[in-house]
C-alpha cells in the first residue's frame, strides 16, 4: 500500500559502534572512520562526505582543541558554503564515535586533498550491508548510508527535543520531521 509509511533505518550510536568495531577488524578503517563523521556531522553521504576536502573553496575542516569544523556546500544552501561545528564527544558517548577525534587523527595523514579519498558511494554501500548483515541487523540489504543521518537526528531529538534536532541536523522545513521515529512524531503531534 503506498499510503503507509514504511520505517527507514536509523543507525543508533549502539549499531554504528558495533559496526565500526566489525569494519576495523576487516582492515577498513576509512569506512568506519567515514561513517562516524557522516553520522556526528548528520552528512548526507554520497553529495557531502564523499567529496568532503580539508581545504578548498566548496568544502574544508577547520580545528581546534575542543572541536572541529565542516564548511560545506549542503543540498538545502545552494551553492553556499555553511559552518557544521562539533564537540569532541568522546567524554559523553565513546572515543569509538568521535567524529571530531577522528576527523583530527585523519588530519595528522592528509594528503591536503579529500578527507575520504578512496571511498565511494557503491563501495559504502557495500561495506554497510555487508557489516550490517554480520552484526545481525534487520533487512541488512535495505540499509542506507542515510541511516547515519538519520539516527544522528533521532538522537539529537531524543537528548534535546525539536530545536536540538533541527539545529544539529542542519534541517530548516517539517518535512525534517520523516527522519524522527513514527513514536517521535506521534509525540510532536
């Protein structure tokens, strides 16, 4: 029935560790390190993470000791490039989940190029479904990269409500409102 909504997958901070930990014991940090900063940045994937750079006119990173931050390019600015700041939340979830941390450690090896230089969106994929299937997620093949996201958002509304979500998710119109839980929305309504 195309009138019932069906739920989309949020990656929870839970199921994003445990994939992280899968994806580094097979050798593929990039990945996991790409979809740590996609979910704590609430990126979307293939049109901002992917082609994330650490200095240049449509994207760069900026850091500091407590914090790092995106300047990029989002599907909802146009052309215009908007501030994505971040605490280091290693203290409040896990060093695991870091995107900061993380974005710092990549900094010490850059290359001054792409942050996430041999990822694609076809190989993300993959390496998702294929993680999502070994730690025993539901439906691993239905799994996006929006997951991340998504479950960013949830997060984010679950810890600080309606403002919190929409400022941490960059989100500005109600139709933000389908990356929350049926249970969020029903609480908003």
């Amino acid at each position: 029935d195309p009138n019932v909504r069906r739920e989309k997958y949020a990656a929870t901070a839970k199921q994003t560790k445990q994939l992280v930990n899968w994806l580094r014991r097979q050798g593929q940090d990039e990945f996991a390190d790409a979809f740590i900063v996609a979910r704590q940045y609430a990126l979307r994937f293939k049109s901002e993470c992917i082609p994330l750079q650490w200095s240049s006119h449509l994207s760069n990173v900026q850091m500091d000791d407590k914090s790092c931050t995106i300047h990029t390019s989002r599907k909802t600015s146009g052309r215009n490039v908007i501030p994505i700041c971040r605490n280091c939340i290693c203290h409040q979830q896990s060093q695991a989940l870091c995107g900061c941390c993380i974005l710092k450690k990549r900094h010490l090896r850059n290359d001054g190029g792409y942050v996430f230089p041999s990822i694609t969106y076809g190989s993300a994929l993959f390496w998702l479904r294929e993680g999502a299937k070994a730690c025993g997620w539901q439906n691993p093949v239905a799994w996006g990269t929006h997951a991340f996201r998504r479950g960013w958002g949830r997060d984010a509304y679950a810890q600080g409500g309606l403002s919190a979500f929409f400022l941490s998710g960059g989100w500005s119109s109600i139709a933000a409102l389908g990356y929350l839980s049926s249970k969020q929305r029903n609480e908003i309504e």
